[in-house]
C-alpha cells in the first residue's frame, strides 16, 4: 500500500500559526497536489513584506519567477513596481504579492480548474494570516477564483471599482487589469494609472487602520 506523505506536510502548513512559519513549509513542500508539480522548479509563495496590509494576487508564476521563486519579478511585475513607484508606493515594503496558484503552469497559460482547487487552501490560509485591508486582484483569473460567485463579468466594467465581499469581512477589493496585459495592450496603461491613483488615494486615506 502507498501512503501520501505529502498530507501530514499540508496539514503542517494549513496549520501554521505564524506568516513566515506557513511560507517556510509551502516553499519547503515539495507540494504533489497538482500536476503543475512535474515541471516546476520552485514553489513560489510571495513577494513583500509580511507586514503589509495590501495584498495583491495574480495569476500564476512565470518563468522568472519560477526561476527566483518569487512572486511579479519578470516583466509584468516590473511594470506593476515601475507604475507603483510613479505614484509613492514601494511595492516591496508595502505589499505582499501572490498568486492564485503557486507553481508555473506550462507555457505560462491559464491554470486550470484542478489546479486551481488544489491551490486555494494555501491563498486562503495567506489571507488569514495577513489579514489584510485591501486586495488588489490583478486580472481576471484572480477576480474569478478569488470571488466566486461573480459569474459572468466584463474586466472593463469590473476594473478600478471598490467592492466588499462577506466572504472576506474587513477587506477592501479593487480589481485591476493584470500588467501582462498592459504589455501586450500599451494603450491600457493611461487606464491602468488613473485606477492605481483611486487605490493609492484611497490608501493614503486609509493607511492607518
């Protein structure tokens, strides 16, 4: 008989009390859950800081960040720093970064369903460790896994707005579009910065919860 050592390992992580005991045994894992497991190099958890009380979540990994193991380091992620800079915002010592799914999916598409499944427990439990005041979602695969009863949605409609979810008590949304896509669309990103300024005004607002 063949036991699955790995759920002793998950329970372990799930049952972490602390932030950087939860990212120590993720990134330590060896995680099987999903097949995104075969072709990985790293699990990567985040990007941040651990005190932050803006969380940002993507997609998935990419090559450069499975690469480092860290989260938003190639292009796109450079762009998000870049576009944050402009506007007083230090993406590093501000917020934390993380994906919906935390090993790269092959050719960078969209994760699937199952892996996805596989992977929330792991969002979910960052989010309860962080409790965090605003969630940033960036793009439509963390707007659709993240809310789930959103159903049918157009990213135009959705982008730069303010909601609350009761899933997520105490949690101010926004969704933006993903910074990969404002590479691959440039006459987005005007767009994108008039949604960064309502987030960062809104911060500076509120930055003293």
């Amino acid at each position: 008989m063949q036991f699955d050592l790995f759920d002793d390992t998950q329970n372990k992580i799930l049952d972490a009390k602390v932030y950087s005991e939860f990212k120590t045994a993720l990134a330590e894992s060896n995680c099987t859950n999903c097949a995104l497991s075969s072709s990985r190099r790293h699990i990567v958890v985040d990007r941040g800081s651990v005190d932050a009380k803006v969380l940002m979540i993507g997609e998935a990994p990419g090559e450069n960040e499975d690469i480092q193991a860290k989260a938003f380091v190639g292009r796109a992620g450079q762009l998000l720093d870049e576009m944050m800079r402009g506007l007083g915002f230090d993406t590093n010592r501000e917020s934390l970064i993380a994906n919906v799914v935390k090993c790269r999916p092959p050719e960078n598409r969209s994760p699937k369903q199952e892996e996805v499944d596989a992977c929330l427990p792991f969002l979910k439990k960052q989010i309860a460790l962080l409790k965090p005041k605003v969630i940033l979602l960036l793009g439509a695969v963390a707007l659709k896994h993240v809310i789930k009863d959103r159903g049918q949605f157009s990213m135009e409609k959705e982008v730069g707005q303010f909601f609350e979810h009761p899933d997520f008590p105490d949690v101010k949304f926004m969704v933006l579009y993903h910074p990969a896509f404002i590479l691959r669309d440039p006459r987005k990103k005007p767009v994108m910065e008039e949604h960064l300024k309502r987030f960062k005004d809104y911060w500076d607002k509120n930055r003293s919860f």
